[in-house]
C-alpha cells in the first residue's frame, strides 16, 4: 500500500488529527507494563501475555500497533522487543516518560480509556457510540465521515479495478451511499442501491439526490445478518467486515452468499494488516483502524485471515489489488 496519491502536507496533517490513538496505545503499553515486563529481552506475544495477564490476540494487536510507531520491534521468529525509544516507557528509565502516557491518556483524554482492559480479555468497550440510536445530528456526522473514507477508498479503487464490467451494484451496510455514489459518478451505465437499516433512510436519499443520482439508484432498508437481495453481479463492501468479530462477519458473508448468483462478484474494500508490520505511515493507518475497531468488537485483518473469512462463508478470494490509497480491493467469487 503507498501513501504517494495525497501532497505530504495533507498527509501529515492527517497523522496529527488522528493522534489520539497513539496517545490510548502508548498509555495501554505502559498500564498494562509492558515495557517493565520486556525490559531488555524479546519475548513471544503468548509469553507475554503469561506475564501481563492478558489476551495473547489482542495483546499481539496492541504489539504491532506499537511497532507500527516504532516503540517495539517485531522479530523474524514472532517475538517482540523495546526499541530505545520504547525503553523510555519503562517506569525505572531515566528521564522516561512512563507516568506522562498515564497521565495523558488518562486524565488528559479518556476516549480510549477501555482498551486495556479490552486488551486483558479480549472484549469490546462498555461505551460505543451506538450509531442507530443517536441523534440525527451525531448520524450525519458519522456518515459524513463515512462519505469522506468512501470517496478516498473508491477514487484509488477505480484505478486499478474495472467496475464497469458489472451493470447492478450492491452497496452492502452503504450508510448513505457514498461508496456507490463514486462508482456510479464514475461509470454512467453503472445502477446500484444501498442497503442499510431504516435509519439511514432519510440522509441516504437526501444524499444520492443531491449527488444526481436519485434515477440510477435506491435506499433498501434491510439487516444484512438477516438477509441480502438477490439480483445484483456486484455486491460491494466497503470497510464493513472490519465491524465484526470473525463469528458476525461470517454471517453477513453467509447473507452475501446466499443472495449472489454463480456469475456474480463480492468486491470489499478494506485495509489490510500488513505483515510484517513495520514503522510506516500506511501500516500505522492500518493498525490505528485496529485498535479504534477493538472498542467495537471488530478487527482489521490480515489477506489470509480474509481469505480464510471468505472460504469458510462460500467465497473463493481471487485478486487482491494494492490501491495508492491505504484501501486494498479483494474481488470473490462464489463457489
């Protein structure tokens, strides 16, 4: 994945008003201490966890996310080490800054403040904003932004994937279509709805009108655990699967597969865990995704996991195509 479609200035930006992640994962570092229990060996995640009392998976999470910021160091035999600037979170290093990323992540801001105990267990926080429920005013907030993530994932998408050799597309968990909206902006032969529950509604029409597109397409309201409507040669999922856990993304795939014809394609639009992890712009987007996910059960995932998700649910993952953005497109077919 390349960080080379967006100016560097708009980049770095970015990384600075998505900071707040690095401030939980340090702080969970440092509550949980890791860098006390490394100290200067290189241990296993599973060992770790023996030490920290914690889950091993999500505690591996949390390791990469720190090697993603360059606090650990993952080595070729799976284990995890302190980088000196990790060693500086220890809480007997001197001039450390051990008690800081408890303050700051703590006192100083508490958005994350469930992930150590979501690391411990492997559960999701007490507190997510449940998105059905709020206010239209929080909605369209949460959508717009989605609007924004779509626009990205599907402007780099259409440059390394034909979409037009598909004539109806489902936006599968659409929200208000933004995902659709590019590619039917895009290919003018192109039809699709979006399918979301009723409460995306309102904003979802208000949204694709405004875009031009009220003729070319419509807002299905429906649960995607409960059923998919047939009909359409592309179903489209665009950050989607990274909302669940392993068990409820197998079932939305088992809904997708039941509604998708032979010919059909399942196109998802997800950012993939890169393995290894290493200290880059592309991989912290990725693994901040991963820690932000945990609050809600969800996960990002790795092209084999995917591939594993997808063959359990019926799909056969096909081609997989790096974007300039962060966005990987994963095309399936049904077997």
């Amino acid at each position: 994945m390349s960080d080379s479609a967006a100016p560097a200035p708009v980049l770095r930006l970015t990384e600075l008003i998505e900071g707040y992640w690095t401030t939980q994962v340090i702080r969970a570092a440092a509550q949980l201490r890791l860098p006390d229990l490394l100290g200067s060996e290189s241990l296993r995640p599973v060992d770790l966890a023996q030490r920290a009392l914690c889950h091993a998976g999500s505690l591996n999470r949390l390791l990469r996310a720190l090697t993603s910021i360059g606090l650990c160091e993952a080595l070729k035999d799976g284990r995890y080490a302190l980088t000196a600037l990790g060693a500086l979170l220890r809480s007997d290093a001197a001039g450390g800054k051990h008690a800081r990323a408890l303050f700051a992540g703590s006192t100083l801001y508490r958005a994350f403040e469930s992930l150590p105990d979501m690391v411990r267990t492997g559960g999701r926080a007490a507190v997510p904003a449940d998105f059905e429920k709020s206010s239209p005013e929080k909605l369209a907030i949460f959508q717009a932004a989605m609007i924004e993530s779509s626009r990205e994932a599907v402007s780099s998408a259409v440059l390394v994937y034909d979409f037009s050799v598909f004539k109806r597309v489902l936006d599968v968990g659409g929200g208000f279509g933004g995902a659709l909206a590019g590619l039917l902006q895009r290919f003018g032969d192109l039809t699709g709805d979006v399918l979301d529950l009723p409460h995306a509604r309102q904003g979802a029409e208000a949204f694709l009108a405004g875009s031009g597109l009220g003729s070319r397409t419509r807002f299905l309201a429906g649960d995607f655990f409960a059923a998919v409507p047939q009909g359409y040669d592309c179903y489209l999922m665009k950050f989607i699967l990274h909302d669940w856990d392993d068990a409820q993304a197998a079932a939305i795939l088992g809904s997708v597969r039941s509604a998708a014809a032979p010919g059909s394609r399942l196109i998802v639009l997800e950012r993939l865990v890169p393995d290894p992890v290493a200290d880059l712009p592309a991989h912290r987007a990725v693994l901040q995704a991963d820690m932000a996910m945990m609050a809600w059960g969800g996960q990002a995932r790795t092209e084999r996991e995917y591939r594993e998700l997808l063959r359990r649910a019926g799909f056969e993952l096909g081609r997989v195509v790096p974007t300039a953005s962060t966005f990987t497109v994963l095309e399936a077919a049904p077997t």
